[in-house]
C-alpha cells in the first residue's frame, strides 16, 4: 500500500487486488533518518511517558467530538493562542505570504506532508487552525443591520414588498426587495462554495434581519466587494449586478498557502473524519431545534399563565360603584366592618395578581424574542454548517481521483511496455515500427492529458480539505455564544422571580390582614 500511495495510486484493498499482477515496490529510503528521529523524540519523554519539551497535547481516545482541531490548554490562555493565530493572517484573515507552507508537491505530483501533527500513537500534537479571530463573529448577540418595510410598494403593475435596510458600520440606507437577498445568497455559495454563510430565511423582515446581520459579522463576507455594494449602493441592486462589473466565479485559493503553518497530516486526518463531523452536526441541528421548540412553549405557557393570573385579578377586583339594592333593603346596602377590610384587601390581592400576570407575560416575551432568538441564531450556523458539508459531499474528488489514477497508470505501463518493444525492434523495417510509435504517440498524449486533470483534481481536492479544516474550527469557536446566551438566560430567570417573589411577599401581607373572627362579618 506504501508503494500505491507512492506512485499517486489508491492505497485500497481494491487497488492491491487490481494490480495484484504487478504491484511496484516501495521507496524506503530514509527509514532509517526517520527511525533516529523518533529514538531522539522518545528520549524527551520523562517517566511517565509525558513529553517534557512540548506543551501538553490531547490522548487519541479523547472524547472531544472536535478532537481533531484546536484546543486551548486552558481559558486564560485562549486570548494570547488567538493573537498568536492572527499574527499569521493579512487583514482579510487570510494567512500572510511569510507563512511556511506545512507540504508541498515534487516533480512527480506526490505531496510530502509535514512532520509534527503526530507522532508514533500515543500523542497526536495541536494546532490553531489558521483562521480570522475577529471576536464580533461569535457575539451573536449584536445587530449591525435594521430592516423594516418601505411604506410604498415597489412595482407598476405586479406590486412587491420593499425593504429598507440600514447598517451602521456602512452608515448606509438602502432599499432592497425580497428577491434582491434571493440572489446574494446564491451569490455567496457559487462565490464560497467551501465555506459556511447565512441561509436565505423565508419572507419577512425579522428573518432577513438575522440573515444581514449574519453576514456582516463574518469578516470575508463583511470584505466581500459585492456584499458591500448590496448594503451601501442606493441604486437598484439588479442595475448594480449589471454594470458593477464584479467578480462572481469561485474564489481561488492556494491551498498551501492557506494552509498556513499546519501540517497537512492534520488537515487529511481532520477531513477523514467527514462523517463523524456530519453526524454530530445533525445531532446539534437536532439539540438546538427540540431547545427552541421547549423554549417557544414554556413562553406560551407563560403568556397562557398570565392571562389565567388576569381573569383570576378581574375576580378579586371589586368596583367602585355604590350597592344599589332593588328591594332597597338597608340590610343588603350597609356592609359590616370586616367586609369593607376583606374587601380593601381584596382589591390588594388583585393588584398583586395583576403585577404576577404581567410579569409572566413580560418572562414569555423575553424568552420568546431573545432566548429563543439566540438558539435560532446558533441554530442557523448548525444549518450553515451542514449545507456546507452537503455541497461538499456532492464536489468531493476522491473516487474521481482514485479513477484518473488508475487509468494514468495503465497507460504509463502500456507505454513503458511499447517503449521496450520498440527498442528491441530497432533491426526491424520502418513500417512495422510506425505502428508503435503511433500508439506512444497516442498514449504520451493520454498520459500528460490524466497527469494535468489529476494535478487539477488534486488541488481542488486540497483546496476543499483546508477549507473544510478551518470551517470546522469556525464552527467549533461559535460555541463561545452559549456563554452569552446563558448567563443572560439565568439573569432574566433571577429577576423575574425575584420581581415574583416581591410580589407574593407583598401579596401575603394583604392576605395576613383579612379579617378572621366569623363573628365580625355579621355584627
């Protein structure tokens, strides 16, 4: 399999019994290098089997899902880890063209990875993926964009609803339709395709409000040309695609440049893991959802419940009008002592009620339109995430280069094979040797025509791999927000039952100063 990997062939039981017939021989050289290498890396360990010159890594066995990308030795170290991150990148949050490549390809196309992501399977070491750390990404709680409905209605004959989007960091108002977020956001998959960006919501402006936001808090879509021209230019955004002139084809990369100082052996490792990533994804859509779904019905509850507290205040409240009496007996007109206290207190009883009513409506709504809102914003980058990761199934070049392989190295053999033939034909006459050199003819034209599209396939595979890395490292750094959301979930939950539980104090004291002699009531 060493051999197979070696001349650019599928490592595969597949491809062994293939060429089961004329399986090539490994390359070694160097083992024996690499042998004292790891004697000499053996002799850092202390007792305990602990590397002693090396920060503290992470076992194989750890039950991290995200095992494979960056992690913090501890939170007070995250703040420097991440400058140390961004002293690689440019301002666009690319890294810098003085970053070392971790691979790089020979003259044959076979890519020689970096050492240093693992060593002999005990120890796997870690890396911060080579990502912008801008902190305004995570803080799904902040808002740049404000969208509500324009008054007039677009449109001469078919009318249409328009927008007007302001923002604050383009100090812009703009005027947009439906349609015109339509198209940004198949923009950003034809224009990022390997990337994760907001998902069209359905029509309505709460939902294109967290879709704008959405955008401008990621930094290469907040740099994006086309992006700024949608939340600045005051033109008709159809005119602004057609004379703009702007670039929408994918964007091209360097995978060994965007790479950065990570081995490639940790990005191929990280991606063989795809499906395990995508099953925890669709567990998260799936946590978040049933979380939002709870969250929705404990705000209804709590709105049912204050209405209940309402009807039931409206029952203890007694109006100010005279007791008027058809019979115009005195007896039913003149109230005893304690039953103007018991109802001076009753009227207490129900302003209290009345209070609590408020309150739970107050708790529902802010459950409904700020914690719950939260989760949905979490929820959209677990929605990201997993269409990412769908468009990336769908483009993935393995079995496609595993093919071209194969079929290059059958012709490379057929030609080696008429290559022989020709030369131990040499005495023959010239017309039995122009047969043969047309087929080599034929086959060097196959030949260099596989090796360009393996070459192609194999950058755009490279490219997708990085890509797939820092995006998985994006979406893991997304859960810093629950943070957020939390401590303002438990703060919210603090105040509305210490207001509650005021309430009730209050309420008892009314409650203590209701008459209780039977004997007053009738006196």
């Amino acid at each position: 399999m060493a051999a197979l990997a070696q001349k650019n062939m599928s490592p595969s039981i597949e491809s062994v019994a293939f060429h089961k017939d004329d399986l090539p021989e490994p390359d070694l050289k160097g083992v024996e290098s690499l042998a004292s290498e790891i004697q000499t890396e053996g002799s850092k360990l202390d007792d305990t089997g602990q590397d002693t010159s090396q920060p503290s890594a992470y076992p194989d066995n750890s039950d991290d899902p995200w095992f494979s990308t960056a992690k913090s030795s501890s939170a007070a170290a995250a703040p420097a880890t991440g400058m140390a991150s961004m002293s690689l990148l440019d301002n666009d949050g690319m890294p810098s063209s003085s970053s070392q490549p971790a691979s790089y390809s020979n003259t044959n196309g076979e890519r020689t990875a970096g050492r240093g992501s693992a060593s002999s399977g005990s120890v796997l070491q870690s890396t911060i993926p080579s990502i912008n750390m801008e902190g305004v990404q995570w803080q799904l709680d902040l808002e740049d964009v404000s969208i509500k409905e324009a008054a007039e209605r677009g449109g001469i004959v078919f009318k249409h609803t328009n927008y007007e989007v302001s923002t604050r960091s383009f100090t812009a108002m703009v005027v947009r339709r439906y349609n015109d977020f339509f198209w940004i956001s198949n923009y950003l998959v034809k224009r990022y395709p390997y990337r994760m960006h907001p998902n069209i919501p359905p029509k309505g402006f709460p939902g294109l409000t967290r879709f704008s936001s959405a955008i401008l808090r990621i930094p290469f879509l907040r740099r994006d040309a086309l992006v700024i021209q949608f939340f600045t230019n005051t033109d008709e955004f159809s005119r602004v695609v057609k004379v703009g002139n702007l670039d929408t084809d994918s964007e091209e990369i360097d995978p060994k440049e965007e790479a950065g100082n990570t081995p490639w052996t940790e990005i191929k490792q990280t991606y063989s893991g795809f499906d395990d990533f995508y099953g925890q994804v669709i567990k998260d859509e799936e946590k978040y959802r049933t979380q939002i779904t709870a969250l929705e019905k404990i705000a209804r509850y709590k709105q049912a419940i204050g209405d209940e507290l309402c009807a039931y205040s409206d029952t203890l409240h007694l109006s100010n009008t005279p007791i008027e009496s058809k019979t115009g007996s005195l007896k039913f007109i003149v109230q005893s002592k304690a039953k103007r206290a018991l109802n001076t207190n009753l009227n207490e009883l129900s302003m209290v009620f009345s209070d609590v009513s408020l309150l739970a409506k107050s708790q529902g709504e802010v459950m409904k339109t700020i914690s719950a809102e939260y989760l949905r914003r979490l929820y959209d980058i677990v929605i990201s995430m997993k269409l990412m990761m769908d468009r990336m199934r769908l483009m993935d070049k393995s079995k496609e280069i595993q093919r071209v392989s194969e079929r290059n190295y059958t012709n490379r053999k057929s030609l080696a094979q008429l290559n022989n033939d020709l030369s131990g034909n040499g005495t023959g006459s010239i017309r039995e040797q122009q047969p043969d050199r047309a087929s080599i003819e034929r086959l060097e034209r196959l030949v260099k025509d596989d090796t360009d599209e393996l070459q192609k396939l194999e950058t755009e595979q490279q490219c997708m791999e990085v890509r797939f890395y820092q995006e998985l490292a994006r979406y893991k750094c997304y859960e810093s927000f629950l943070q957020t959301h939390y401590h303002r979930l438990m703060e919210d939950q603090i105040k509305h039952h210490t207001l509650v539980l005021n309430a009730w104090k209050q309420a008892l004291v009314n409650a203590d100063n209701l008459p209780t002699n039977p004997l007053d009531f009738i006196s």
